[in-house]
C-alpha cells in the first residue's frame, strides 16, 4: 500500500510539471508564432470533421468519431511541435553558441563537444562523433571560420588520419547551412563507422584535448558581451 500511495504521489507530481511545461512552451511559442493557436485548433477541427463526415456517410458515425478524435489530437501534437520548435530555433538564430544547444540533440549515436575552438570574436567550432565521422559545426563571421576549421583540422589531422571529416557553417548565406537544418544534414550523412571505430575515435579526440577544456562554458547560447580571456591560447 505505501509503495502504491507513493507511485500514485509521483505521478501526481509528475503530470503537473508537464502540463507546465507545455503551458510554457505554449506561451513561448505564441510570442514568436501569434497565431499558433488558431493554427492547432483548426487542424484538430479539420480532422476530426473529416473523419465524423465520413462516418455519418457509411453508417458509423460513433467509431469513426473516436478515430477522428485520437487522429485530430495527434494532429494537433505534430503541428504544435513543429511550430514550437521553429519558434525556439528563431530565437536561438544569431546568437553566439546557438549551434551547441542544437547539437546536444542530434539524438543517439552522437558525441558533442562544444567549443573545441573559438577566437576574441566569439567565432566558434564544435565537433560531433558519430558513424559518418567527424562534423565540425562552425558560427560566427565565414572569412574568420574559414581559419579557424583549417586550424583545427590540421590539429585533429596529427591524432586521427583515417577518419571523414564534415564542416558545416551555419548561416543563411551561400554555402551556409540554416540552424534549424543542422540536425537534418548531419542525419543526412553517409554512415562510414562502426561502433568501435566511433568509440576509438572519440578515445582519441579525448586524449588530444580541447582548447576550450579549461574554460567554464554556459550551456547554450553564450553571452553576448563573452570574451575570450588574454594571454596565449588557452590549452
């Protein structure tokens, strides 16, 4: 009985803070999108008058208006997704460090490493490891980053030699790669690795270093009034 009682408190607890989660989410998301609102309403309504009209045309109005009330709610769910997630990538773009909270969820197979390298401009470089190999994320000003990937490729080039290496540079311009496209590109590449040949690599990128392994980085977009300390590079 106690163990019950304290499953069903847990519970209890548990469903509120999502419920809050997704009022914020909500509130978060109209701010950027004013009429998601209408948007979802209005594809739950479409589906479910869809549906209910085909019941009532083959005799089954009741079975096909549970389906078009389960099939409009998960309709809903997608849109709203979708949208709040285009939300969130509008206001991460531009900002400094965007790319890293991106690539933190690329989803499993990945290891992210944020700001492998970064100069006083706040151009930075962050590398993932999976099975198509080596990506590095580079943002920040393109003439600048252009530097900077060579640098860190030439690095990375004295520890791992039989190992693809991707660049993406984000940015809407020619040769850019929008933030909200990120994931999709690197989803997109060919996978060349097995899973011990990943393992073995990261073991390698460890035991190379980071640039940015001493320097206590926020999670996410970084600070925009951020700079690099002075002095050497920092090792």
């Amino acid at each position: 009985m106690a163990r019950k009682a304290k499953s069903d408190s847990g519970d209890t607890a548990a469903n509120p803070g999502r419920l809050k989660q997704i009022a914020l989410t909500y509130k978060m998301t109209r701010k950027a999108d004013p009429k998601v609102g209408l948007v979802v309403a209005g594809v739950g309504l479409a589906v479910f008058g869809v549906l209910l009209a085909i019941g009532f045309l083959i005799g089954h109005p009741v079975y096909l208006g549970i389906l078009g009330f389960l099939l409009a709610f998960l309709a809903m769910a997608i849109v709203f997704g979708r949208r709040a997630e285009r939300a969130a990538f509008g206001q991460m773009e531009g900002q400094p460090g965007a790319a890293a909270a991106v690539l933190q969820n690329v989803g499993r197979g990945w290891t992210t490493t944020p700001a492998v390298a970064m100069n006083r401009n706040q151009d930075v470089v962050h590398r993932a490891v999976g099975k198509a190999g080596i990506v590095l994320v580079a943002e920040g000003n393109p003439n600048r980053l252009k530097t900077l990937l060579a640098a860190e490729k030439k690095r990375m080039g004295r520890i791992v030699v039989d190992v693809p290496v991707h660049d993406i540079m984000v940015g809407n311009g020619e040769g850019q790669v929008p933030l909200k496209k990120v994931r999709t590109t690197m989803l997109k590449l060919p996978r060349v690795l097995s899973g011990p040949q990943v393992t073995t690599t990261n073991d390698r990128l460890r035991a190379m270093g980071d640039l940015m392994s001493n320097m206590p980085l926020p999670k996410g977009p970084m600070p925009k009034g951020m700079r690099m300390p002075r002095g050497g590079k920092m090792r």
